[in-house]
C-alpha cells in the first residue's frame, strides 16, 4: 500500500474552481465513504478548507486509485473532468508525506504559517475516523503531521510571525476604510479602534474574526448568524451584541467592517441587501467586506456599489488575498520548519523500513518455532521408550529452544537495524531466500499486524 494525494488548493486553482470543489458537512461524509470504496483504495481523509481539498488515501494501485478520486471529485464539484483536471495535482509515496507535513506546517497556506490549518488537518482526520474511513496507516500518518506541526511552530517564530486569513484581511480592510487623504492606521496595536464590526456566520472561522476583531480595538462586534443562540455565544466572548439575521441591510448599514464566513451554498450578501444598506448610511463612511467564505458569502457584483451620501464599498475576498501570505514570515523561520519536516520523514522513512522487515522476523521464528516442536516430539517418543523422565524431557526442550533463540537473535537483531537504512529491504530479502520462508506466511503476518486495533490514546492523537 503506498500514500496518494490528489488535490487542488490556492497554487493551483482559482477561487471560482475552489468554491465549487469545497466540501462539507453530509457531502463530505459522503465523499469519504465512495473514496474508500474505490477498489484500489483501502481507507482515507479528506482535507477541505477555503484555501484546499485534497483527498489523501492509502492505495493499491497508483494509476486506478487517481482515476477514481478525480472522477468523484468531478462528480461532488459538478465541474467536467476535463477542467477540473488542470486543477488538480498528485502526489504519491514520499511526496505525498512530504506534501502532508508542509501543509500540516502551514507551509502550503495562502498566508504562510497561518495557524489554524493544523486544527483544520486534525478536523479532517477526526471525520474520517468517525466515518470508518480511517486505518491504521492514516491514523499513524495523521499522528505524525500533528507533531511535525506542533515541532514548527513551537521550535520556531513561524507561529508567531504567521498570520492568519482573518489578521492579515483586516490588515487590507483597515486600508479600504481610511478615507481618501488619511494615513492608514495599520501597523499598530489596535487598528480597529473606533470602529464598528459585524460578524456573519458562527463556526470556527466567524470565533476566530471575532475574536481578532476584539483584540485590533474595534469599538462594537457585532455577530448575525440564522441560529441566535450561536451568535450570542460568540458575541458573548468578547462584550458584543447580537445583529438581526434576518434584517442584514440594517446591520450592515451600522458597520465599517463585514466579516462573512458561513457556510451556505450561496452568497448571504446579495447585491440588494449591500444596496439597502448603504440607503440607510447617513455619511461618506466607506463599507468594505471580507468574504472568508468558500463558496463565496459576498456577490461579486456588490464590489464598486456607491450608496446616495458617496459612501463606497469595497470587497476583499480569497483573490486579493492570495497574494498577501507570507508577510511577516522570513526566509529564516521558513527553512527552519523545512528543516523539521525533512527531520520528522526521515525518522518516518526509517521506521518504514524497519517495520516491513517485522513480518519477516516473525515469519522466520515461526518457522523455527514450528521445526522445534516437530523434532521434539520425535525426540520425546524415542527417549519414552528408554524411560526418560517427563523433567528431563522439560530440560531438553528447553535447552534446544535457547539454542535457537540464540542462533536467530544476532541476525534478527541486525537485519531490523540495517532494515531502517536505504537499501533495507534488500537485507529483508536475503533473510526471507535464505531461511526459505513461505511469502504467504509473511503475507499473513503483515495483514494481520495492519487488522489489529490501535488504541492508543496519546495527546494530539486524532
């Protein structure tokens, strides 16, 4: 079995591709549950945010298990394979794991080192895991691009450097809402002092830009979300009140900030409601929007709008953003978290190695085990017939199986050391020709070793 991703995420595609690909909720389960039942494929995740989606899965075959996750990919998007294909990018074995560990690191997002994608990698294993599409491969492969995640950013400045989509799309609002001739109030430690900031949506990422909001100094935060009770929570958090979903012209009218982050099908934020808020704006106060949302909660056609006072709006989604990460993160915390990913897979390249030498080893004191039994119950009818005593029957056995613990336990030892080096399995091979051990009987030991539960519960284990 070998690791295989395929994906598209912000290097690859256009937002317009990405909203459309993004998967959620029941459809991701659903997702998830065709992928593993692909022939070729034994179990998966599915990593999908605003900035990605990206199917990882431990396969049989490299070329039927990439069919089969583009064609369901083009099936969940509605977008023809033919256009979805340019999108899309593969890696398999090294890369693949190589590939996991950036992203886990933040290396991969749209603002380099941002930090919420290692809950995102956590969020995406822990779905797969409650849809029994996770195995043990991928639970360990999971485990590991945590720690690599949680190395980076606590051996190096590229958690506090990075910044979030939220941080640096406030970054950009604060620009948009200086009025003309006034010096941007960006740089300090409460950029959002004064203003006024509404909040659509109560997940993950609406908790984050409230909270953000709060911290940048704004005056009001204000959170709209269909369900109240979620709203209040969050407003709750951070002193706000609770807006009217229903009546969104009205809060929005009231706001220099919209931050929009739900999860609808469609845009929350039409081009009518914009245009009735900017009817009941009494000023010249300049209204921008940040749509975090994938697919897109603000109508394009809202960006330019003017309301009857000259107010403008303005907005910033996932295209202007793309072109913001990294700020903040220098060449040097960069190489440092590349330094602990090239760290973390090698140590897992080894443990590889070593653990496909395990079925071999025991294949081999099987045989042993087996060849021991048999010659001792011949020696034990010829010696009964001499009278030989049941103890001393005991002392010989158990003399002939020190033998052979002895005789098989320098070369199991080394050849699982020497199995963790690049020409590992050539070593495992020669054991396998030279002891002529049955290829079906290590067969049965390796299926057997990938059946049996896992149940360790270690902290960050998803």
């Amino acid at each position: 079995m070998s690791l295989l991703v395929v994906g598209l995420s912000h290097k690859s595609a256009p937002v317009s591709t990405l909203e459309r690909a993004a998967v959620t909720g029941d459809t991701l389960g659903k997702l998830l549950h065709d992928v593993a039942r692909l022939p070729d494929i034994a179990e998966t995740f599915v990593i999908s945010t605003c900035n990605r989606v990206e199917v990882y899965a431990e396969v049989d075959r490299f070329h039927g298990g990439v069919a089969g996750v583009c064609d369901l990919l083009s099936r969940y998007s509605g977008i023809p394979a033919t256009e979805l294909t340019s999108s899309l990018y593969v890696h398999y074995e090294d890369r693949a794991v190589q590939h996991l560990l950036a992203v886990s690191c933040g290396l991969e997002s749209m603002v380099v080192g941002e930090d919420q994608i290692l809950g995102q990698v956590r969020a995406a294993l822990k779905v797969a895991g409650d849809h029994g599409t996770l195995g043990r491969s991928l639970r360990d492969l999971g485990r590991l691009a945590l720690r690599t995640g949680k190395r980076a950013r606590a051996e190096t400045g590229i958690e506090r450097l990075g910044l979030s989509l939220v941080s640096v799309g406030i970054e950009l609002a604060v620009v948009g809402i200086s009025p003309a001739g006034q010096t941007p109030r960006t740089g300090g430690s409460s950029p959002l002092t004064g203003l006024h900031v509404l909040v659509v949506g109560a997940g993950g990422m609406s908790g984050l830009a409230v909270a953000t909001a709060a911290r940048a100094g704004a005056e009001r935060v204000a959170v709209a979300n269909r369900t109240r009770a979620k709203a209040e929570r969050l407003a709750a958090g951070v002193g706000g009140v609770v807006a009217d979903f229903a009546d969104l012209p009205t809060a929005i009218g009231a706001a220099d900030l919209v931050i929009s982050c739900t999860g609808a099908a469609k845009p929350v934020i039409t081009e009518k409601i914009v245009r009735d808020a900017l009817r009941g704006r009494d000023d010249a106060r300049r209204l921008v929007l940040l749509d975090l949302a994938m697919p897109r909660d603000v109508d394009p056609a809202v960006a330019g709008l003017a309301g009857p006072a000259g107010n403008s709006v303005s907005v910033i989604d996932m295209d202007t953003l793309r072109g913001s990460g990294g700020r903040g993160v220098g060449e040097d915390e960069v190489a440092a978290v590349r330094a602990i990913v090239e760290d973390e897979f090698a140590a897992y390249g080894s443990a590889v190695r070593a653990a496909r030498v395990t079925p071999i080893v025991v294949a081999l004191r099987a045989k042993a085990a087996t060849v021991v039994d048999a010659e001792l119950a011949r020696l034990a009818g010829r010696l009964s017939e001499e009278s030989v005593s049941g103890h001393a029957l005991d002392e010989i056995a158990q003399t002939v199986r020190r033998v052979v613990d002895k005789l098989l336990h320098a070369p199991t030892v080394r050849v699982k050391e020497l199995a963790s080096s690049p020409d590992g399995e050539e070593y495992a091979a020669a054991l396998r020709v030279l002891f002529d051990l049955d290829p079906r009987t290590v067969d049965a030991v390796t299926h057997a070793e990938l059946e049996s539960p896992n149940t360790t519960n270690q902290e960050g284990n998803p």
